[in-house]
C-alpha cells in the first residue's frame, strides 16, 4: 500500500515524546529492563533523523522523570550510563546534521560523568541551527512550576516586579523551557494515556498522540505516520472551524 505523503507546511514546530514501554518491550522477550532502555536508544536516534528530515525546530525527548529515581539503583545506574555513552557517541552525528542539544530539569541531581558528557555536547552545539533536541532528565513539570513561581516571587518582593503585570508571558518566562516554542504535537508510546507530569504548561494547545507501540519498536516509519495523523487534525484553539477556514 503507498503512504500518504507529508504535507510541508503542516509540519508541527515542536515535537515532545514520552518514550514510554522499554521495559515491557524487554519482558516481552524474556529479558531484563536494561535490555530495553538500550534498544531505545535506537529509537531515539531514528525519531531525532526523522524529525530532522522534516523539518521539526525543537524536539524535546522525555528520557528520566523525578519519579524514575526511585527505580531500582540497577536501572538507574544503567539508565545513566547510556545517557552519558550516548552523547558522547553521538556528538559527531549532533555537529554533522546541524542539531544543537539542550537539557530541561533538574540536571544537578545527575551523576558527575553524565554532567560532563551533557554540559560538552551542549557546549559544542550550541551555534547548530536546524534543530534543537531538549532533552527532559531528572524533569517534572510541577516542580518547573514551583520553581518559576518561587523566582517570580522573589522579584516581586525585590520590587523587580509588579503582582499586576504577572501574566502568561512572566509564567513563561521562569519555565526551564522559556526560550522555546509551545508544544505542537506530544507523542507517547506503549499505549498508556497520561502526561504524567511532562510539560503540563507547555502542552496546553498540543495535539496528543497515543500510540500502542513500545518504544524500542518505534522507528522512523512509526514519526513519519504520527505526523501524518498531526496533519488530518484541525487545530482550533477554542475558535469555530468556520473561523479557523475564513481566517478571521
Ligand atoms: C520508559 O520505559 C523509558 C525510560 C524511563 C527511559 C528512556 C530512555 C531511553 C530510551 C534510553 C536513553 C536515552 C537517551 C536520550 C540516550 P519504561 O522503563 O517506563 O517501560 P515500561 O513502562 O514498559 O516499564
């Protein structure tokens, strides 16, 4: 069967996933949950080159929540060891294809080597223009929230800010995300439907896709045709669909 081709003009800014079903994928198959996490890292790479091709601007990877820290230390240790080999080995491929890196949450809870690898990558990518690839570690939204409402409410003590002058923007503006766009479309894997606890701000005109595949199984083919669904929705905003066709 021919696929339907990509609309260009469709195509959404930004993209945000939650790789979601590593561990159920390695079950599956007999294996531990490492066994999962590392055949992911596979799909991280093709879902990068396929947002690349594309043209997506930002693409932001959920790879460890806050909560993911009480996972049993073995996973953690693993999870952390892949993230920092990772970059490292794919910083070529990162300056090759014009991708600048970036990282969201409270990346001081890291362990040193995982730090270092991040901070040089991001460093060294920094002048990239194509793409951005925020990656989300040691991330959760309601503390991104508490956190900009505690560094708005230090100005407002200071009297750097006015309490009437507080509006959507300033909340923006104290988010780890401030410099980026909001969400356009969040992706998730594996069949669960919940956010838990990612971008809740950011997500708040996003269109969701939820999709049973696990995460290691999702290949390029797999973005391509979720961005096909992206472009069959009609984004409204809280306005009629005659409003969105005219324009007004
Ligand atoms: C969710 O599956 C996945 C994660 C918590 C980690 C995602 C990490 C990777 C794909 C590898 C490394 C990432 C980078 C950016 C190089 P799960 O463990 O919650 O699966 P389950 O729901 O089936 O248990």
């Amino acid at each position: 069967m021919k696929s339907t081709p990509l609309t260009k003009n469709t195509i959404p800014n930004h993209v945000a996933v939650i790789m979601d079903g590593n561990g159920r994928w390695a079950k599956k198959k007999g294996k531990y949950r490492v066994f999962g996490h590392k055949n992911g890292v596979q799909s991280v790479r093709e879902t990068i080159e396929a947002a690349a091709e594309i043209g997506v601007k930002v693409l932001t990877l959920f790879a460890f929540s806050t909560e993911n820290w009480s996972r049993p230390k073995k996973e953690v240790d693993t999870l952390m060891s892949l993230l920092a080999t990772s970059l490292k080995k794919e910083l070529k491929s990162l300056q090759d294809n014009d991708i600048q890196l970036r990282a969201i949450g409270d990346l001081k809870n890291l362990p040193t080597k995982a730090q270092k690898e991040l901070n040089e990558v991001i460093l060294k990518t920094s002048t990239n223009t194509r793409m951005i690839l925020n990656l989300a570690l040691s991330y959760g939204s309601r503390v991104e929230i508490v956190n900009a409402v505690k560094s708005i409410s230090k100005k407002v003590v200071n009297n750097e800010l006015k309490i009437e002058n507080i509006d959507e923007k300033t909340i923006n503006n104290h988010l780890y995300t401030f410099s980026l766009p909001d969400v356009d479309f969040l992706i998730r894997t594996s069949g669960e439907k919940r956010i838990s606890n990612f971008l809740l701000w950011q997500i708040a005109y996003a269109e969701l896709y939820f999709t049973s595949t696990l995460w290691p199984d999702f290949k390029k083919e797999d973005f391509f045709n979720a961005i096909k669904v992206y472009q069959q929705r009609e984004r409204r905003y809280g306005k009629t669909s005659e409003q969105i066709q005219t324009n007004e």
